[in-house]
C-alpha cells in the first residue's frame, strides 16, 4: 500500500513561508505525537545567502539541506525517498540573508 493510499486526503500538508534572516525559525511543527514525513522542499532566494534545513538541532546529522545561493536563485532538493523524521521533531530554517521561499510537502503521521 502507497503512502498516499494510507493517509486520507487531510493528513497532507503543504507548508510554504518566506523568511527574512533567521536563526532556527520553526517551519514545520507536527502535531503532538504526530511526526514528519518529508516528500518534497522547494527553495527560492532573491539575495545571495546560504540556507540550512534542519530538525530540532543545527547539527550535521540533523540537517535536511545545507545550500549556498547567488541571487535569485532557486532549487528542487531531492531526498531520494521519503524523509521520515522522529516523532515531534520540528523542521527549522536559518537563512543568513533576506529574503528566502521555502515550501515542504508532506504528510503528520503516527
């Protein structure tokens, strides 16, 4: 059975915020008990900066995503698979120049 065959239509989320810069920002908080499998991260930038994708801690077996940009750049990260992360682990971003898009799709599950 296929991740999308298991969870029903309102357990998908799409989660897209613009942040100027930040140092661990929340953007992705499941619900308790709840965790977060990650299928998609989009990212766009108009400044030149560098972006770190993490959960909880900016540690490296943490981080989802270390990028350096130019201006008005973008990227479509694979994760090649599904990211399941822990339960009640929280996606954050630091973002060291404005302004940077991010989008993450995914599902809350047990």
């Amino acid at each position: 059975m296929s991740l999308i065959d298991r969870h029903p239509e309102g357990d998908w989320k799409i989660k897209a915020n613009d942040f100027g810069a930040v140092t661990g920002s929340a953007l992705w908080t499941p619900a308790t008990g709840k965790r977060i499998i990650l299928t998609d991260l989009i990212v766009s930038t108009s400044s030149a900066t560098t972006i770190t994708v993490f959960w909880d801690d900016d540690t490296t077996d943490n981080r989802i995503l270390k990028a350096y940009f130019a201006a008005n750049q973008g990227a479509i990260p694979t994760t090649s698979g599904l990211m399941i992360l822990q339960r009640n682990a929280v996606i954050k971003v630091t973002n060291v120049n404005p302004t940077v898009s991010i989008t993450l799709v995914g599902v809350e599950a047990n």
